[in-house]
C-alpha cells in the first residue's frame, strides 16, 4: 500500500513547489485570510505552511491524510462544478507517503488544537497541541525514503525559484488574502490582505507588489463581458520586460493555468497590434460557467479544457486587442 501511495504521489508530488501549491490551495479552501509559509533548503529539507482557516477536527485529522477523503464534494454533479481548489483527496496523502508530515489544527471552539504525525509508513500519532486557531502543516525531508525521486531534485535555489513562482501565482489571484514567505529565515514577501470593496484597485496593488512597478506605466486595465464570459486584468505592452522574463498570468475561474488556447489568443492579439511584440506581459482573470470549463485534466498540471474552445479564442483574442488598441489615457 506505501509502494502504491508513492507511485501515485509521484503524480502529485513531483517536487517541493507542488506541495506547496497543494498546502496553499487547502488553506484557501478553509477560508484562510492569512496564510505564512516557510521553507528551508528550497522546500526540501521543510515546508510549512500556517493559516487561519476553519481548521480540522481531531477526529478527522487521520481522515485527512487518507487517500480519497475529501470534505469537499458530496455528489457526482459536484465535480461538474467544483468551487473549491482541491477535490480528490489524495494530495496529503500522497505527500505524507513520501515526507514527514505534521499535521497541527484547532477548530473553533475546540478546547485546544491537535496534532498528527506521519512519516512514510509509521504508524500515526496524535496528540494534544497548542495552536491559537487554523491549521499548519509542516512537510519534512521530502522523498526521505525514495532517495531514487530525491536524486531528481534540483539546486536548492532552482527549487526555491519553483516555490516561489507557485506562491507568486496564488497570491496574485487572492489579494483579499495575506500572505507572508520566509526562505531560509529570510522573508521573501509579506502581502498585506485588502478589503473586498475595490477589487480593481486591490487587484492591481497585489499586482504591483508581485510583478514590479516597472509593470504599471505600461498596463492598462482590461475589463471586458460577453454572456457569461469575462476577461478582467492588466495588459501591458511590450515596452516593459523584467530582465527578460516574460511575465504572462492567465487564471480561469479563479485557478492559474498555462493554457495554450488562451497564450495563443494572446500572442495572436499582441501580434496583431504590434507586429511581432516578444514580451508580452499580462495577469488576466477568464471567469465563465464552472459547467464550460474542465478542471480536471490532470491533478498536477495547469492545463484546461474548454468546451467551446473556438468561441474562448475569439473572445479572449478580441478582449485584449480591442485593450491594446486604445490610446494609453
Ligand atoms: P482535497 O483538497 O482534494 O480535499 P487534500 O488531500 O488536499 O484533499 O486534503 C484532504 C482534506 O484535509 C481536505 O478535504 C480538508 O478537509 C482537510 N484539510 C487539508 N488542509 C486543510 C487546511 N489547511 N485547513 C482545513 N482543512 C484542511
Ligand atoms: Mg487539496
């Protein structure tokens, strides 16, 4: 049973960014507010993760960790339209086959919080704890007892520059979220959380924090609704590029995604009004019918697929041409 959790979590888990995508994503979908994350050794050697979220029960801390249990779909039709980020229940499970796994929560109202550990296929306990409320997970000493994955992993920086670009993604889609990221006791970020009441403006402060002010002369803002489509964001025009480095952000429905439909769409449109632009540079939110889009793809990627695929392109093609085509107000 461990031989096949560590062969399934090689799916999920294919290096330390992908744990922490995975620990983001649920304290997104316990309504955290405030997430801090900590890693050493480029995620590899620890990755903690702390929220405020809704928390777990003792009783369903070992639940939590057991592969295909999930608190978040109760139905069939449920997987049509998932809202939350996570579903199968498999991701803890699957890193806790392959790291030391600390699991520490107290709901609301608990008396105190409790904690679990798991490493590999020793047995759980669990015990007692102090926490003030929310949930953090602490993810050790990853593939500790697959040293052939281990051997797979990168330099420390290559997979801290991962984490990173997982963590610079999921804070830019929830500014009303604080995020703070600490490598090495260095702190990396530490994202203030805005009200809901200006999305737009709270949107393109996150933005400015996690792309650069360098961005924003060169932005403008795009907005724009056909039926149940919208595509809302930053364009900017090429003039601006951070060393280099093409800064594209394409989410749907609130997930980020490297979609080859939508980066076409894009590229085409960039072409169109500039003839052969090369750094394009965008943060765009596609919204439209849960139903139109599937998720589900594969559990690690970042792929989607559309159902009217034809009708996406065109309409996300002509939203940033017509953006790109108006003067700079
Ligand atoms: P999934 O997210 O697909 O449900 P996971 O393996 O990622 O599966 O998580 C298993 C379960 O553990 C979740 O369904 C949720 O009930 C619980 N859980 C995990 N992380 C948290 C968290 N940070 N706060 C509250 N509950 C959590
Ligand atoms: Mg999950």
């Amino acid at each position: 049973d461990l031989l096949i959790s560590q062969i399934a979590a090689g799916e999920v888990v294919e290096r330390p960014a992908s744990v922490l995508k995975e620990l983001l994503e649920n304290s997104l979908d316990a309504g955290a507010t405030k997430i801090e994350v900590r890693l050493e050794e480029g995620g590899v050697r620890l990755i903690h993760v702390a929220d405020d979220g809704c928390g777990i029960a003792a009783d369903d801390l070992p639940l939590a960790l057991s592969r295909h249990a999930t608190s978040k779909i109760t139905s069939l039709e449920d997987l049509e339209c998932v809202a939350s980020y996570g579903f199968r229940g498999e991701a803890l499970a699957s890193i806790a086959a392959v790291a030391r796994v600390t699991v520490t929560s107290k709901q609301v109202g608990a008396a105190h919080a409790w904690r679990l550990q798991r490493s590999g296929d020793e047995g759980d306990s669990v015990q007692p704890a102090a926490l003030s409320g929310g949930t953090m997970i602490e993810v050790a000493d990853l593939y500790f007892n697959t040293p052939a994955r281990r051997k797979f992993l990168k330099a420390e920086a290559t997979e801290f520059a991962h984490c990173d670009e997982v963590f610079r993604r999921i804070a830019l889609a929830r500014p009303d979220v604080a995020f703070s990221l600490t490598h090495q006791g260095r702190e990396k970020w530490r994202l203030a959380s805005a009200s809901a009441v200006r999305p737009f403006e709270n949107f393109s402060r996150r933005a400015k924090e996690i792309i650069g002010e360098a961005f924003f002369p060169h932005a403008r803002a795009i907005d724009v609704a056909a039926g149940p489509l919208r595509l809302s964001g930053l364009a900017a025009m090429p003039a601006y590029s951070r060393s280099g480095r093409d800064e594209q952000y394409f989410f749907v429905n609130g997930r980020f995604v490297r979609d080859k439909l939508l980066m076409h769409a894009a590229r085409q449109a960039y072409e169109d009004i500039l003839h052969g632009a090369r750094h394009p540079a965008y943060v765009l939110f596609l919204e439209l019918d849960p139903a139109g889009v599937d998720v589900n793809v594969h559990p690690a990627k970042t792929e989607v697929r559309f159902r009217e695929a034809r009708g996406i392109h065109q309409f996300v093609f002509h939203a940033i041409q017509r953006t790109l085509a108006t003067p700079l107000s």
